[in-house]
C-alpha cells in the first residue's frame, strides 16, 4: 500500500483511533513523528470508585465519548474531511474486547465511506514508537524518510540522546526497549524498524499492575502509579526495605566495552534473568503490612504508607533499571522505555543516570505519551506500513470470506499445509499476551 497522498501533499497523514482500554483517544500524525493533534478523552473519575478499570463502563464511555474525540482531533488538526487523510490506524490489540471494538467499529466505518486504508496497529509497538515521536519542545527536524535519518525524538534531557536522533538505521538499531505499563512488563531487542526479538517478560504481574495493586492495598487511591509516586515523596527511603524479584544477589558487574553476543535461545519462561515477577512482591507489602498491625501499627497511616511506598517504588525501580542495564550490554545501539511506568520519576531519573553514567542514549516519552494515546499508535502505523506492510483488506473483510469460501471448497489435496491467515483486523484480546507473540500470531 502507497501511503501517498492523493492531493500530493509532502505529507502522509494519519488519524490513529486507541480505545483498548479506558482512554478514548485520537490524533493525527504527520510522516509518523510530527503530532497535527492529540485529543485523550480519559475515564479515571469514571472507575475510581472501583478502583480499577470496569471493562463493560469503559466500553460505554467509549460508544459515547469516540466521534467527539475524533471530531476534536481532525479539527485540531485542520482536517475538514477524513478524506483529506492518507490513512486511518487503529488499535486492533492486547486490550479489552469490547473497548477494543469501539474503536475498530468506528476506524472501519470511516475507512470504509472514505476509501482510506485502514492499519491494525498492535498497542504494544504503538507505546514503543512514542519513543519517535516529536514534540513541541524539540525541534522537528528531518526528512519525510521514515527513520532511515532520524533516531527517536528524546524526551529525556540526556544531551547524547538529543544528538542520536540524527542517527542512520545502523547507528539506531538494535536498540533495547522496556516496556512497563499496566498490562506488560518486557524487554525486547529491537533489531530494526518492526523487527523484535523478546527477551523477557514478567511471569505475573505487569509492573503498573503491581503499582496500582500495592497503591489499594494502602489506600492511596487510583491510579495507582501516580499516587504512590506521590506518597514516596514524603516516605523515609531508609525505614523498610522490600525484595527485588528474580535479580541476582550481589553487585552488578561492570558493563562491557564489547557486546557480548545473544544465546540463541532466550527462555521467556521460568526464572531467567531478563524474566520479571511483581506478584511476590506485591505479598511481600500485604505481609509487611499486617507484621505492622500485630506490632500495633497502623500500616495505613499517612506517613507509614508514605515509607512502604517508598520501599516498594525503590524496588520495582531497581529491578527494572538492573534488568534493562544487564540486557544493554548486548551491543545496543540505545535504550528506550515506554508505557504508562515510564512516567515515573524516580524509574526515570535511575535510567538517566545509569545510562548516562554508560554512555549509552536512553529516550523516554514525554509525560503526556507515556500513558496511553493516539499519536502513538499513528507513528507505529507509518513505521509499519512503511517497513512491514501488512495484507489489505477491505473494511468490510470480504477478500478475507473469499479466502475462506475458497478454503471450504478446496479438496485434501489443494489445502495448503499453512492454515488460512488470520484477519488482518481480528482483535486481539488476549491482553496480556508479549508483544513478538500477538504481532507474530
Ligand atoms: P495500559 O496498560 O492499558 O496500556 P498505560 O500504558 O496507560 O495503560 O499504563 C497505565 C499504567 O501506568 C497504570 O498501571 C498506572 O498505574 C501506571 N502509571 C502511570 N503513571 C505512573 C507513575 N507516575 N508511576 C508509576 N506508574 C504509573
Ligand atoms: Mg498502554
């Protein structure tokens, strides 16, 4: 598919729709990194009385919040008409299903009345291309070409990092990507735009999961993230201290001048080190919680949850900046994170200074993309398109009920061995499936 625009402007344009779980988002993006627009509609107040996000809500507030969201964000765009567009990106997985399909109902009528293409963007690779996004603060320079010439937007303030945006392909990749957000903990090499290798994964809880579990269980409030980040400013770093799962005890080796090369085989199961489990950890604050109330303690009251929050902030840090530090030292080129963590401040500001320390280019989102949005998943559409272009399909999938029409009436002999792909727009709902397997699947 030609993602060139019809009216031949320079510019390729896309309107991505996200809705996989409780944002309802759209934007538009020119050449995959200059955001025209960015509406997120969240539904926080919403959920807050449950604590956590309550799938069939969300689903309504989506059906009622979606055409004003993206009406907003063509206009902020000065979009007059969807058709004025090169193409309309969605958000087809990991998420909720039937916040999910608010989305891709909307992104297939709209594809479907103006004739655009439309791209399923997977949720995971749009949060990994936050990283490339520009923003108003940096300057936006660069060609249209997709990458070739430009390393990530840096939304850190590390100076090498700036500076590796002008990077060629060869100079960018591999690079090492963690995501952390509420429903994925992972570390993937990167080896080229669209090409990901796993290298590990948590076990159980995603990180933001174990943020906003250990943030109910001392009643700071919802989201959890944000609000144990806000309590550990307040909390004595030095009065508990927390595990840090599956790490290696003692110190951390030095990294190496040269880089060492991958085993071939990276088990994503079992308790291999680039593995991540929070589920302990999160037992470990309920255990310490209730040692504190048979000592009399109340383990609620402002300035102790203020003291776990801490320790427990501390851990989860320090096993994610181990992790992504040990994985680092195959070779790569820069270290990117992502996902709604990668807001935290003190994961930021420990990433920085290892990285820095190492000399290694490390890029977080900006705030505002860290958590979930559209632009995201516009820039994953350009970058896909552009290097991993997917099979087309009308909206409708009626090639796809060719194929399977054709499939039914072939004899044993002519079926193929492969079974019949999958469609290229069926939603992905196994939510917390690692980001190479759905992508792959
Ligand atoms: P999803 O998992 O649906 O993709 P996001 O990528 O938006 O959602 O991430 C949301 C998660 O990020 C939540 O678990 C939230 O607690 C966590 N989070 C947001 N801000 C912070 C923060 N400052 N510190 C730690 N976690 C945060
Ligand atoms: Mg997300």
């Amino acid at each position: 598919m030609s993602l060139t625009n019809a009216g031949g402007s320079p510019q390729c344009r896309i309107l991505a729709i996200e809705t996989s779980c409780d944002e309802t988002a759209a934007a538009v993006v020119a050449d995959g990194r200059h955001i025209l627009s960015n509406r997120v509609a969240s539904q926080i107040e919403l959920h807050r009385r449950f604590g956590g996000v309550y799938p069939e809500v969300a689903s309504r507030q989506h059906v009622l919040a979606i055409q004003t969201v993206v009406e907003e964000a063509l206009a902020d765009a000065s979009v007059a008409h969807v058709r004025e567009l090169d193409a309309i990106a969605v958000t087809n997985g990991p998420g909720l299903a039937g916040s999910l399909l608010v989305g891709v109902n909307l992104a297939k009528g709209l594809a479907y009345a103006s004739g655009l293409p439309l791209i399923p963007v997977n949720h995971l690779e749009g949060h990994i291309y936050s990283n490339w996004l520009y923003t108003d603060s940096l300057p936006a320079a660069g060609s249209p070409d997709p990458g070739e010439s430009h390393g990530p937007a840096g939304g850190s303030a590390s100076d090498s990092a700036r500076k590796q945006r002008g990077g060629s392909a060869s100079e960018q990749f591999p690079a090492l990507i963690l995501i952390v957000s509420g429903g994925h903990t992972e570390l993937v090499l990167m080896e080229g735009h669209c090409r990901y290798r796993l290298l590990g994964a948590t076990l159980d809880d995603a990180a933001g999961e174990a943020f906003d579990k250990v943030a109910r269980l001392l009643e700071l409030g919802y989201p959890g993230g944000p609000a144990i980040q806000a309590a550990a400013e307040s909390g004595d770093a030095g009065r508990f201290h927390l595990p840090r799962p599956l790490t290696r005890p003692g110190r951390r080796t030095e990294p190496q001048p040269q880089a060492f090369s991958l085993p071939t085989v990276l088990p994503v199961h079992g308790e291999h080190r680039f593995n991540f489990s929070f589920s302990g950890l999160k037992t470990a604050v309920l255990n310490l919680m209730r040692q504190l109330e048979r000592e009399g303690t109340d383990a609620r009251q402002t300035q102790t949850a203020a003291d776990i929050a801490t320790a427990f902030q501390m851990a989860v840090v320090d096993v994610l900046v181990g992790k992504t530090a040990d994985a680092a030292e195959f070779g790569v080129k820069q270290v990117c994170i992502c996902g709604g963590v990668s807001a935290n401040g003190l994961l930021r500001r420990a990433a920085e200074q290892h990285f820095a320390k190492i000399g290694l280019p490390l890029h977080c989102p900006p705030l505002f993309l860290c958590t979930d949005n559209a632009a995201m998943i516009a820039a994953a559409a350009y970058y896909r398109q552009s290097y991993a272009p997917v099979r087309q399909s009308s909206p409708t999938g009626r090639e796809h009920r060719q194929d399977a029409e054709a499939a039914a009436q072939a004899t044993p002999h002519d079926r193929p061995s492969e079974p019949p792909a999958r469609d290229f727009l069926a939603l992905d709902v196994y939510a917390s499936l690692p980001l190479v397997d759905s992508i792959q699947r």
